[in-house]
C-alpha cells in the first residue's frame, strides 16, 4: 500500500504546488516510485503545471476531473458512471510512473453538501449533524482514493489554502502531511494556525482510530538572501521552539526564474530544467523525504510492536 502525503498550509503564495509536483515528478524521475499527484485546489495550479490548458479542457469536457467523482459522493447513484480509475491521467509530461487526478476549477456545491448531510442527519433521527458532517469529512477523499492506493508508492494531494472541505478530508486520509512556509516570521502564524486547527480535527474524529496523520516536516520555500538575515533567524528559532528540529526540513528551496518559467512550459523544473539552483535543491529535498519517510515509518512500526507486546 502506497503512503498518501497531503501539503497543505492556511496561507496561499507557499510555493505548495510547486513543492507538491517537484517532489512527486523527482520521486518518479530519481528514484523508479509510482507517485499520483491529486490537484484539490480549484486554482487547478497542479494540473496546469503537469499538462497544457487546452489539454486539461478536454480531459474536463469528458468529465475526466475530481469535480464528477466528488459528485458521485455527494449524489450518490445505483450505477456510478466514473471510477477513479477512469479519471486517472497516466504517464504525464511523458515520464513514465507519474500519474494525475485532475482538479477543477468547480469542485462541489457547498449548498448541496450542506442540504445532504442535513437530510442525512434528519433521516437518521437523534443523530447530530456534525456526527454526520465528521463521517463525510471522513469517507470523501478516503474513498475517492482507496481504488488507486495499492497501484502507487506515493500519493500526494496538493490541498488548497485555507482549511476547506476538501483539506480537511486529505489530512483525515494521509499518513503524512507536509507544511510548505515561506522563510518570515508571518509564515510562523500560519503554522501554528494549521496546527491548531488539525489538532482540533483529531479531537472531532478522535473515535476514528484510522486518523492518525502526522507532520512530516515543515519546508521552507522561496527562499533567497533571507535565509542569512534576521528574519530568517526569528523564524528559524520559533519553528525550532515549537516544533523540534527534527520536524524542519533541512533543504531549503531556493528562488530560482527557472522554477517559474517550468510552469510555462506545463512541467516541472526538475524535468524542464535539472541543472538549475532550484532543480538540485527539488533532488535533495526528495532524498530527505524518502529518508524522513523511513524514520517515521520505522519508529511507528516499532511503537505498534511494543504496544502490541
């Protein structure tokens, strides 16, 4: 079973989807890994970094996006007319083994969301509507997923900033969650408020004992003479304070005109242009996770051997 790694963060302009595609393509690229990239932001700036618009048009005209799965959930039918697997574009930007759950720029209709659970709620007597609303937060993207989850090392799910419908039930859905930052003490705030906010999304779903994502690491993007100068200090010293050294990635991702022109060209920098500054530091930054992946993993097992002992 592949791992299912969500990035997310509650501030927008983190480079999170840059960090999302260029860890998954050089996971594909340098290491031979099966990586699903799944766009959930209705910026679609996922999937237009993997494939041209007019592409994605069509893929959308035949209803081949997340928007039709979703809906399926919402407005359940007798005989669903897409799978996941149907929606699944194999093979993107041409490198074998890297594969693409379109997003959309319509997701889902928060009002018929709304009016389901609340009918669910109903028919369901004394139950309370958040009991019913926690059990779809729950099930939504965990279901859309469960199909495909065996077929991949990795799966990554670039949520969308702020703390949406659709983040909220990545994060439930994940083993890993990595935060993406900018290196100034304002990204300090949207950590901590991140942090905040899963920590209260246990505490909803905490009868669920599949819920048990963790962070991965904290990255710091974007980052160019800053990381010398005072700021990039406070910000460094806080996140250490806070969170312990080890949940701080050691590479760092530089800025680098050539990761934004990559995007111009619908691939990622680590394919469209592997010798640049913020290439190398994507390869790195991949070799750091893989190992990050590991410890944690290790140290899971060996806690879930002790505690069954």
């Amino acid at each position: 079973m592949g791992y299912i790694i969500a990035t997310a963060n509650m501030k927008g302009g983190v480079g999170k989807t840059t960090l999302s595609v260029n860890l998954a393509t050089a996971l594909v690229k340098e290491h031979g890994k099966r990586v699903l990239v799944v766009d959930l932001d209705t910026q679609i700036s996922a999937t237009l970094s993997l494939m041209p618009p007019a592409e994605f048009a069509k893929f959308r005209k035949r209803k081949q996006t997340l928007r039709y799965l979703v809906e399926q959930i919402i407005s359940p039918v007798d005989n669903p007319k897409f799978s996941s697997h149907d929606v699944v574009q194999h093979d993107v930007c041409n490198l074998t083994g890297l594969d693409l759950l379109p997003g959309d720029i319509d997701l889902y209709d928060e009002f018929l969301v709304s009016q389901m659970l609340y009918q669910e709620a109903i028919d369901l007597g004394k139950c309370e509507f958040e009991f019913v609303w926690n059990r779809f937060e729950r099930f939504l993207i965990k279901n859309i997923l469960q199909p495909l989850v065996a077929e991949y090392d990795f799966i990554i799910l670039d949520c969308a900033p702020g703390y949406t419908l659709l983040t909220r039930s990545a994060l439930v859905a994940s083993n890993f969650y990595i935060l993406p930052a900018k290196p100034e003490p304002l990204s300090v705030i949207g950590i901590q408020l991140l942090e905040r906010r899963i920590a209260s999304l246990k505490e909803s779903h905490q009868k669920d004992q599949i819920f048990n994502v963790s962070m991965l690491g904290i990255v710091f993007t974007m980052s160019g003479n800053l990381l010398t100068g005072r700021y990039y200090r406070q910000v460094i010293a806080r996140v250490n304070q806070d969170f312990g050294a080890s949940k701080l990635f050691s590479t760092n991702i530089p800025i680098d005109v050539n990761v934004a022109k990559a995007v111009d060209s619908f691939k990622p920098v680590v394919l469209n242009n592997p010798g640049t500054a913020g290439a190398k530091a994507f390869t790195l930054l991949t070799q750091e996770f893989l190992e990050k992946v590991r410890v944690v993993t290790d140290s899971q097992n060996q806690l879930g051997g002790l505690t069954s002992n």
